[in-house]
C-alpha cells in the first residue's frame, strides 16, 4: 500500500475543511461590509436649510445647521452646530442654537446635544431673554422645550438658575426652573 492510497481521505477532509474555512472568511468579509452599508447615512447636505410654514402660511420655523447626515436605518437625521428659530406672531423669534442635534424620524422630536443657547430680543413690551443649559429635547408642534440639566436665565440686569427646566416658546410663554432655584433681581 503506498503513500497517497494510505493517506488519501485525510488530504481530501483537510482540503474541505481549507474550502469550508476560506468561504467562511469570504461570508463574514461580505456581512461586515453590509452592516457598514446598512448603518451609513443615505444622503447628507453642508449647508442645510429647512423652512416650515403653519396652516396660516405664516414662517413657523427655520432650520439651519452646518452638517446634516440622514439615517434610513432609523430614520433619523443627524445635524452639527443646529439653529432653530422659532416664530410667533406680534413677538420676536426665539433662536436655539447648540452643538449638535438629532431629529427623530417622525421630524417633531429634536434632541440638541451639548452647549444649548436659547435667545429672544426684546419685543414692544418683552424685555430680552437668553437661557445657557445643555442638552435640551424640543417637541415642534407643540413649542415646547425641557432639559433635566443646570439652566441660567438672564434678562438684564436680572439672571435666575436651577436644575432642570421647561419652556413653552408659543403664547401664552411659559417658562419654569424645576429645582434648586437662585435669582438676583435688581429692582428700580
């Protein structure tokens, strides 16, 4: 009995286990470059702009932000240094301005992540108002805003401060400190 005839069945299972391995490696290849895919945005925009009209065909809102990337995965669109102003008829627009931000699919929920800066210039008879805190959820249909973290609010020469806060940007205005409240009021 020679060589091959002896050792023959281990060379032909080492060759299938050496096709079942290399087609292995080929499949794995192919479903990481998948997830990739899967997981990239599927359109993005430098510069992006976004307008809303109301019902009244009225500007209700401006969107702009340097970076945008879309999501189809989940829908969501990614945006860098966002600024949404928000408008009101017979009062100035509030400006909210942050690091980043993501919009959820249903295009109604905004989380601005980061530094937040909430802005209205004074207005007839509304003194100017800047809010500081940090990552703040926005609702759109409702103008309404909230955040669990610290917030400053200054409308000179007065400024106030708390823990955590809620803020409805539509008529009547609402805005409320939810804890650990400190103000410095000078009076005339």
């Amino acid at each position: 009995m020679s060589f091959w005839d002896k050792y023959q069945s281990f060379v032909y299972i080492f060759a299938v286990a050496l096709l079942t391995w290399w087609l292995q490696q080929i499949y794995e290849q192919r479903d990481i470059e998948v997830k990739v895919t899967e997981n990239s945005p599927d359109f993005f925009s430098s510069g992006y702009y976004k307008k809303e009209m109301g019902i009244d065909g009225l500007l209700k809102s401006e969107l702009t932000a340097d970076k945008m990337q879309h999501f189809k995965q989940d829908g969501s669109t990614h945006l860098q240094q966002p600024i949404m102003n928000l408008y009101n008829p017979n009062a100035a627009p509030w400006v909210i301005r942050s690091e980043s931000g993501i919009m959820a699919a249903d295009g109604d929920n905004l989380q601005l992540n980061g530094k937040a800066l909430i802005n209205r210039d004074a207005y007839k008879r509304s003194a100017a108002l800047k809010v500081n805190t940090s990552n703040l959820r926005v609702k759109l249909s409702t103008n309404y805003a909230e955040t669990a973290d610290w917030a400053e609010l200054i409308s000179p020469p007065n400024q106030t401060s708390g823990t955590g806060m809620e803020v409805t940007f539509a008529s009547p205005i609402h805005l409320k400190l939810l804890s650990k409240v400190k103000g410095r009021y000078e009076i005339k």
